[in-house]
C-alpha cells in the first residue's frame, strides 16, 4: 500500500525558506510544526497496520492534520507577503 507524504516540507516546497525561518523565529509557528509533524507521523503508522485503532480515530487524526496545514499554510502565506 502506497502512503503519502505530508511533512510540510514535502507539501509546500516553495515555502522551504519561509518553515525554516519561521521554526526559528516564532514560538507559535513552530509549535504548530512540532504537532503536525508528531500527528502526520502518527497517521502514517496507523496507515501502515504499525498500529491498530478504530477508523474513526483514524478520520479524527486527519482532520486535526488538515486543521494544523490549513493554519500553517496561512502563517508560511502571510509570512512570504511581508
């Protein structure tokens, strides 16, 4: 089973100076990256049968990794604008 990449760098490649910049300079951009990371890895996992949880756990997770691009994808925009 193929599995997708979602690590923001993977994503969004023409932001890559604007996530490096921002995980150094802003304390709420990098939290948000340290849990999407965390999450993205944990939706692999499951996705891989690395472990077991229900399917809606599993469409939980996704969305809360959606939510987290969703408000990072806004940070990197407005960030790159200025």
């Amino acid at each position: 089973m193929f599995i997708e990449k979602h690590d923001m760098h993977h994503e969004f490649p023409e932001f890559n100076e604007e996530i490096r910049e921002l995980k150094m300079t802003n304390a709420h951009f990098s939290k948000l990256f340290k849990e999407y990371h965390e999450l993205d890895h944990e939706v692999i996992r499951i996705e891989e049968g690395v472990e077991n949880t229900t399917d809606a756990y599993l469409e939980k997770q996704k969305l809360r990794r959606l939510h987290l691009k969703d408000e990072l994808y806004s940070m990197l925009k407005a960030h790159k604008e200025n």
